[in-house]
C-alpha cells in the first residue's frame, strides 16, 4: 500500500486549509482503514475553514479535515469484529467512548465524553481514513458513492423528521441547507400532509420545491410568519423543525407553532438566544424535542430503508462534484454570497 496520500489540512490557527501528501493513517487493533472513495463538505467544514470562534476553541492544527464520506475498507484490526476487508461504508461520525451511562443506556449519539471525526481526530478529505468499528456503517453495494457519502447529513434530518411524528401532520421546515432539503423529502415520504419549507437563497428554495415542499418560500422575498399564518387560518402548523439556528428563525418558528404543538430544534445558534418561554413554551403548551446527531444505529437502519428503497432521490441537493484536489472550488461554491449550490461532493 501507498505510504503517503493526498489530504486537505488545517496546518495553521487561521483561515483556510492546504492540499498536501502526508502518511496514511495507521489503524489500531479496533479500527478499519477505509480507502475512501467519496467524502463531502459540511457546514462544520465551513467552520474549520474560516477557523471562527468555535474553531478556535475546538479544533488543534495540524489535523486531516471532514467526516462525510463512503468507501471501501483495505485493513482491518485485530480486534474489529463487524468489519471485513472489502466491505462498502460510510462512517457514523459520534465516536463513544463505550462506557459512559449514556453509552450504556442506548444513547451513544449524546456519550458523554464524545469524539467527532475530523473534528477531534483525523478526518474524511484524504485518500485514506481511519475509523473506530463501532462507527462502522455497512453500505448496500449497489448504493453510489455520493450518496453514500452524504447519508451522514441525511441521517440528521432524518432523526429529526422521525423523533416529530410529522405523519399526516402540517410541518414548517426552517433551512434552505441540505439537511433542511433532505428533511423536506424524509417528511414528504413518511406522511408530512403539508409541507412549508422557509429558506433564504432563492437557489436553494428551488432545492425546497424540488424536494417536495408544497410551499416554499424565501424569507429574501416575502414575510413567511404572515404567509403561513394565512394559509392556516391563523392556526398555525403542527410541527416545525428548525435547522437553522438563527434567532429570527426560532422567534418566526415560535410565532407560527399551533398550540399544543411540536418544536424541533436541529440547527445550533452561534450564541445564546433571547427566548419567550412563558408565551412560546408554558402557556402554548408546545413540545421541544433536541437533535443532535443521529440514534446509533437506529437512523442508520431507517435512512438506509429509505434511500435503498428509493423513497426519497436526493441527488437534486447533490450540486457539485469535483476531485480532491479541487477541494478549495467546492469550498468556494459553499461560500459564495448567492448560495447557488447544495452539497458538494470531492472525490480523492
Ligand atoms: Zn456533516
Ligand atoms: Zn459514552
């Protein structure tokens, strides 16, 4: 095997990120060594990318970025008992530690002392990666890598879709991102009786449409709180799932909430927000349920049910495709001002 590969790098305590050869990962007895066949950015990419706040307080350069990614393993350890050499799969990126209460009582996703891949350890954007069996997911063969890869995302809209109980309901759905427009398809495929996607970029609220909301509209545009209400007879909806973490976006999810209805709140604000929990929460008697990550590995059965059964096409979210090497293209597509693109998949 090579004995070095092609990796995207957070070198330095700035922004930015470099393409350089470094050594392949060497795997201990509980991990696989996976040659990664596709891998694809995330909004947490984006963070290590322009090293903000969060970055800086997390992150410790020199580390190998990423975490979304499918490909086949060509090692395993000792110890790795699900794994075999030649399998297809994509990484679970929660890594427990196995034995804290929350590990023990069917939580692994919010372990206490838990890991995330390229984050805290070495990531996806490389030729090669290393990772625990525990966080091993087994493809379908016949699944295509890019959306292999992006099943990890999927995964979050998919916990959040299902722990909402959507089914014949009225749901908004706040995020134009692809999280928000794979939850948008999840929902419409599980029952959703009518779907409001609220996004900002006008590209990525044709995503909305594409992926089967019955109305979907562009906050850039028009005032989604007075739309809805009106469409509603000033009821309002049953559920909204919130994947954006802006506080405008929690308030208008608040204002538009039926009473006795349900919150889901997915996106995470970059700071503490101002909240009315007497008039949002106790006198409307809603429901707030957390999301975070994904249920080990009770998602990963029901996005894989989904995706292998064809309930839900999420290519039209998959925008761009470029080779690893041309990882600072995707990058610039993700953070270009019009948000003209979805996810953006590299291929090493
Ligand atoms: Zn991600
Ligand atoms: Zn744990």
């Amino acid at each position: 095997m090579a004995e070095k590969m092609l990796a995207v790098l957070k070198k330095e305590k700035s922004p930015g990120a470099e393409i350089d050869y470094v050594e392949v990962p060497r795997i201990k007895p509980d991990m696989v060594l996976v040659k990664v066949k596709a891998c694809s950015i995330c909004g947490t990419d984006l963070h290590i990318y322009n090293w903000d706040k969060w970055a800086q307080g997390r992150i410790k350069p020199p580390m190998i970025f990423g975490h979304e990614c499918a490909g086949e393993v060509v090692e395993a350890g000792s110890e790795v008992k699900r794994a075999k050499v030649g399998d297809f799969v994509s990484a679970e990126t929660h890594i427990p530690d196995q034995t804290c209460y929350q590990c023990r009582t069917g939580k692994m996703h919010i372990c206490k002392n838990l890991k995330i891949l390229g984050v805290d350890t070495n990531g996806a954007f490389a030729e090669y990666l290393a990772i625990p069996d525990i966080c091993v997911w087994k493809n379908d063969k016949s699944l295509p890598a890019e959306i292999a890869t992006i099943q990890e995302p999927f995964g979050n809209a998919t916990y959040t879709v299902m722990e909402s109980n959507v089914s014949g309901k009225v749901i908004a759905i706040f995020g134009d991102g692809p999280i928000g427009c794979f939850a948008t398809g999840i929902a419409r495929a599980v029952g959703a009786a009518k779907i409001y996607a609220v996004g900002e970029f006008p590209f990525r609220v044709e995503l909305l449409k594409k992926m089967g909301a019955d109305v979907a509209l562009s906050i850039q545009k028009e005032n989604a709180v007075e739309v809805i209400m009106d469409q509603t007879s000033g009821e309002g909806v049953d559920v909204v799932l919130e994947m954006t973490g802006v506080q405008k976006a929690i308030e208008d999810g608040f204002k538009i909430l039926k009473k006795g209805g349900t919150f889901t709140a997915f996106g995470i604000p970059s700071d503490k927000i101002l909240f009315d929990l007497s008039n949002n929460v106790i006198f409307k008697g809603a429901k707030i349920i957390g999301i975070n990550g994904r249920l080990m590995f009770d998602t990963w059965y029901q996005l894989s049910n989904i995706l292998n059964n064809k309930l839900v096409d999420p290519t039209p979210v998959i925008t761009h495709k470029f080779p690893l090497k041309d990882f600072q293209k995707g990058i610039d597509a993700l953070l270009s001002p019009t948000k003209e693109c979805g996810k953006v998949v590299l291929y090493p």
